[in-house]
C-alpha cells in the first residue's frame, strides 16, 4: 500500500493568494475529490503535486518519506492528466499506446479495454472529445505510478461515456491512490472516498455533501 501525504502548500499569483491551508493524505484504494469555482486552485493544486508549478512551503510526503514535487516526474510516483490534449497529432491510437506502455502485458489492457478497443484504427485527431479523454484516462491509468491525478476528466463528455469512465476510475483505485477534480461534482462525488472544497485558499474537509454547501461550492437553496 502506497500513501501520499500533503502536510502544506502555498501559492499565490501576484497579491492574489490561490493556496494557503491545504493538506490531506491519501492511500491506495482511496479517490480523493475536489471540489472549487474556477480560480479556487483545483488544477494549480494538481500541477503543484506533479512538478510543473513551483509554490512556497510545499511539504509532501511518500510512504512516510519527503519528496519535492520536482522529482515526482522522474521517479514516476504521480501521473497526470491534463485538461489540455497531449497525445501525439495524426498517430493511430493503436500506435500511441506503445509510445506510452513497453510491455506487452500492458499494451493489452489499453487495447482490449472495450472503451479503447473500438477506436484503435481512428487516428487522434480524428477522436471525439469523449473518446479522447477517455483514452487518455486509460493510457496513464496504466502506467506503474502509484497515485494519479485527474483534472475535469468528465467535462464534456456523454452520459455513457462518463459512467464508463467512473466505473474504470473505481477499477484502477484497487492498485492506486487517486486526486480527481471536476464541476461534474455529483459524478466525482459518487465515486469518492474522501472529499475536499476548496474556498478561499483554504481546504475544507466534506464528509456529507451538505458540506458542499457549507463550504459555498454549492448555493444554499439550491
């Protein structure tokens, strides 16, 4: 069992303060959501945690250990995915996937997942928003880091294709720890196992989601 600790973080962007009180402590088997207006932090949280935004005080730990989000990359203890499209223009999907898995065993599980299996011969341009997001979910989500952090993997795409993807979120968190964020919030939430709001540079801890509303994510007749 893999933990992953984050004790502190601050970050702010020019005056404004984004981040000041926030920590939690995740585990394998664990789906952490996170739940915040646009500006509240959410995605900066997220690129703080792998590498790619440096913030003050940060203090993160690993299975009892502390790391800098720095290495996170290289050590590969934390994959990512993006809101942004990353995967490589006009390749088949079916040629993307060694790019990202060397082993055979591995290569199979993104190819035979039976989201991924119909769009093999489409190349990645050519895929609905869906289907991208999708795959892209599928590629990292197989790959040996231990936690994974999801920004808005839900946002745009079709009914189905959102209770696919949770039911895949809720497989893979047997064997990793992992950070998901989304406005879809009653999707996030039926899938979590811990939830935070994040409210004013501060992290709020919603054990029932009339916190949600407690924590002004949600409007209080609503």
């Amino acid at each position: 069992m893999a933990v992953l600790q984050l004790h502190s973080v601050q970050k702010s962007f020019g005056k404004k303060r984004i981040l000041e009180t926030v920590s939690f402590q995740i585990e394998t088997g664990d789906i952490l959501g996170i739940y915040g207006h646009n500006g509240s932090g959410k995605s900066t949280l997220l690129k703080i945690l792998f590498g790619t935004v440096e913030a003050k005080n940060v203090r993160l730990e690993l299975n009892g250990k502390e790391i800098d989000p720095s290495e996170v990359i290289e050590k590969k203890q934390i994959g990512y995915l993006p809101q942004h499209v990353f995967l490589p223009k006009n390749r088949l999907v079916r040629d993307v996937i060694p790019m990202y898995h060397s082993s055979e065993e591995k290569q199979d599980k993104v190819f035979y997942n039976t989201g991924v299996a119909k769009i093999t011969d489409k190349k990645t341009s050519d895929l609905s928003h869906g289907e991208r997001k999708f795959f892209e979910t599928v590629l990292l989500g197989h790959l040996d880091h231990p936690f994974l952090l999801l920004d808005e993997p839900f946002s745009m795409l079709e009914p189905f294709q959102i209770e696919n993807l949770k039911a895949f979120i809720v497989e893979l968190s047997k064997t990793k720890g992992i950070v998901l964020t989304d406005h879809y919030y009653e999707d996030v939430w039926d899938i979590t196992t811990q939830n935070m709001v994040l409210n004013g540079g501060q992290g709020y801890l919603a054990k029932a989601k009339s916190d949600l509303k407690e924590y002004e994510y949600l409007r209080k007749g609503s």
